[in-house]
C-alpha cells in the first residue's frame, strides 16, 4: 500500500497556504474511529421542528452528547442533524434547508452532516398532492448529495431515508445515525441508508437502542479473501466489536492468512471459495468448532484487466466465477443452512465499478454489478425472514491493487472525490461492522459506498 505523500504535505501550514495561492487540492486528514474517543467532537446541532426532531434529541441525550436545538452566532458544532421527515411539499424544504445553510458555518473540520427524511416511495395518497410529496422527498437527495460536495476539513454530508411509518427512533435509524456521526463513517459521504420494517424475527420499533462497545460480542462471522488489504482490515474490525472471526483464503495465501489470524485471534481457513464445497465446508466448520454462524462477509475478488477488445475467456471467467458466482453459490448454502442464524447477516463487497463502469474493467465491473443486482434480489428473498443481506461498494482504496497503478493515474484517481482522497481498508471494514451489527433487520437490501463521493457514478 502505497502512501499518500501528498496528503501529509498538504496538511503542514507553509504548504497549505502555497496550495490555496495556487489553487490545488488541499485534501483534509479524516476524522477516523478512535477506541474512547468521543461520538463527536463538540455539541450536536438537531434541527427541525417535528417530531423526528424531538426523537433524534432525545435519543442523542441518551446517549451523553452535548445536543443543542438551535444555533447560536459564533457557536462551533461537531454535527448537524437535520430532521426533514414531515416535509409535504417542495416549498417545505426552502426554511430547514437555508437555515441548515446558514449553521455550517459553525461546522467544526471532521463534522458531520445527516439529514433523515421519508421515501419517495412510500408517498400518502395519489393525485397533485402525492407527487408533490415524492418529488419533495425526492429533492432531499439532490440538495444532501449538493452539500457533501462544498463541504470541506473532511466534513461529510449523508442521509437516512424511513419507509412507511417507520419512526425516526426506530432502531436501525438509530444504528445509522451513530454510524454517519462517528469517526467510522470517515470515508462515506453524499450517501443515503433506506431503514425499513423490521422483519418478522427482526427488533420490535419500540425497543430502545443505544450504542455500545463490542456489539457483535457472541457472534460467529466469515470474512473471505481475509488475508490483506480489505479482508484483513474486516477481519480486525469484527474482532474489535467482539466477534469469533473465520478468516478464509487460498492456499496460495496462507502465510499471510496464518499471520492476520494469529495477530487478531481468528481461525484460518485455507479454501479456494470457487470450489463446488465451498459453502458447505465453512458452514460444518462454523458448526463444529462454534455451533453457529452469524455473518457472513463475500469480501474475496480479482482482477484480470483488458480491454474489451482484447480481453480473453480465461479472464472473464476466471473473474466472474470468484466474484460473483462463488457468492451466489455460497449464499443458497446459508439460505438453506441451520448453522446460518434465523438473524443472520450476509454482507458483500462489490465496487464502484459496478454502478459507473470502468474503462479496462469489462469483466470485474459486470461481476461487481451483479453483485449488486444478486444482493438486491436476495434481499426480496429474505424480506420478513429477520435474515439479511447489504454490500458495501469501495471506490479508491489504498491497497496493494492500487499501489500498482502509475503514480500519475494514481494521483489523479486520489483527488477525484469530494474528500479529495483516497480511502483506507479500514473505512470499507468500518462499514462492514455497520451492516452486521445490530438485532434488527430494518436494513436491508443496501448497497453503501464507501469512496469519498466519488465524482463519477449514482
């Protein structure tokens, strides 16, 4: 993994000021999870006056944070949240939204932004009315996506959109709003998270959730491809949170996988996931040594990049099988699975390249695709089951793929985003431990990507 150099120069004083002359990227150091540091740093702005607002107060002194109602001249936030769930129609949103525009300017660097709204698709009645309220809802994703692109100092800007009459305390709203608050959420920006209806073997909405330390304590997770980059970074993180960790990889890797697992208490598995008895030797394996299996995180994947005019059989196929079919075959074995908890959680890496393409990458961005199309239709699968499954879609990410491509691409690739940089393993593995966690099943069905806001792509 190579270094950002940049980055590091950029943040000395006499640097800055020679970059802000000139007119270059000035690229923030990110606010990232510390272990005992605070959720935030500095007071909570929450605004709005319904109550959604009330609740997501509420709950924020709940939880200890310093939470404020309105701003006050020269007063610095840590955070801004911004409850937009009783807006009706599209004059509705000109006052929250200019007065939100009125308190960034006490937004500290590192802040956060998070707006929670309603669905478009879950409008009240048809007619004039109804379409004025989904277009209104609607325009809450053009005006947050807006906002996360001006703000600077690695402030982030991302929503939360409720289904139905999904309260704004719901526990999966509340899940969500801890996450885009923290330092875990560094690398997320400009993105939204659908909370549903709990499934029929999910958390009831009435139940109170706060955050806690080591929130996937007595669960059982699989992470794939666990031997570097951003398999060994999840599996650090779900050990972190108080998960039984199986690490799997390919024989060629074992030196590399004996070492994570050894560094982070985990079990080694040597298994090439394409084989026909894949999915059932990790579940037997889960069984026998731990009797369950809890999450399951498709992680492993390839590369073998041509142009479509040269590209060859070997590598599409060698691609799409790791990538994609490998996860498809996997996940019927949890589908049909006793081992697989009646809770359980699958949750699969696909790209950026998957939503916006990629030139070179025919093959690797159609499998990332049909991930999400595979994770998409496998939600409706399990919709009501209290089982679910999400993806999470990293963009530019240091890792040793991207250390390989020339320092000129690789420069430009690093600025192409909101955040000016790019992410971390760490930042994908934040927001993995974000969609295993939790009793809930009111996620479901996301696809979340972790790159900074990337200028390219949905």
């Amino acid at each position: 993994m190579s270094a950002d150099y940049y980055l590091s120069l950029v943040n000395t004083p006499f640097a800055n000021r020679i970059a802000k002359q000139i007119g270059l990227p000035r690229p923030a150091e990110l606010r990232r999870y510390q272990a005992g540091g605070p959720l935030v740093p500095g007071p909570i702005l929450v605004m709005g006056e319904g109550s959604g607002a009330d609740l997501l107060a509420a709950a924020l002194l709940r939880w200890g944070q310093d939470v404020r109602r309105h701003p006050a001249t020269g007063q610095s936030h840590g955070a801004v949240v911004v409850a937009l769930d009783t807006i009706e129609t599209p004059a509705d949103l000109a006052e929250p939204l200019l007065e939100l525009g009125a308190a960034l300017r006490g937004l500290a660097p590192g802040g956060r932004v998070v707006t929670i709204s309603r669905s478009p698709a879950g409008v009240s009645g048809a007619g004039v009315s109804g379409i004025a309220q989904a277009s209104a809802r609607h325009a809450v994703f053009g005006a947050v996506r807006s906002l996360a692109r001006e703000l600077r100092g690695g402030a982030t800007a991302n929503g939360i959109v409720l289904h139905g009459d999904v309260p704004a305390d719901a526990p999966g709203a509340l899940r969500t709003l801890e996450f885009f608050l923290s330092g875990k959420s560094a690398y997320v920006d400009g993105q939204f998270v659908d909370v549903q209806a709990p499934g029929a073997l999910g958390a009831s909405l009435e139940c109170i959730w706060t955050p806690a330390e080591h929130s996937l304590a007595g669960k059982v997770a699989v992470v794939t491809g666990a031997a570097r980059g951003i398999g060994a970074a999840t599996v650090n993180v779900l050990r972190r949170e108080g998960a039984t960790v199986i690490a799997v990889d390919v024989p060629a890797a074992s030196g590399l996988l004996a070492e994570v697992a050894n560094r982070k208490g985990a079990t080694a598995l040597q298994l090439d996931i394409t084989a026909e008895d894949a999915g059932a030797r990790i579940t037997s394996l889960a069984a026998k040594r731990f009797g369950a299996l809890d999450i399951f995180v498709h992680n492993a994947g390839i590369t073998r990049d041509k142009l479509f005019v040269n590209m060859t059989a070997d590598r599409w196929r060698s691609v799409m099988a790791v990538n994609l079919e490998a996860q498809l075959a996997i996940n019927q074995v949890l589908v049909e699975s006793e081992t697989f908890a009646q809770d359980g959680r699958i949750i699969c890496v696909a790209s950026t390249s998957g939503i916006a393409g990629n030139k070179g990458q025919g093959n690797y961005a159609a499998s990332k695709a049909g991930v999400i199309g595979m994770v998409e239709s496998t939600a409706r699968q399990l919709a009501g089951s209290g089982r679910t499954i999400n993806a999470v879609a990293p963009g530019f990410i240091e890792t040793e793929m991207t250390a390989n491509i020339p320092l000129l691409t690789r420069e430009v690739a690093r600025r192409l985003s909101s955040l000016q940089q790019g992410g971390l393993p760490g930042d994908v593995a934040e927001t993995i431990g974000f969609l295993a966690a939790g009793n809930d099943a009111e996620i479901n069905g996301q696809v979340v990507r972790v790159c900074g806001q990337h200028l390219v792509g949905a």
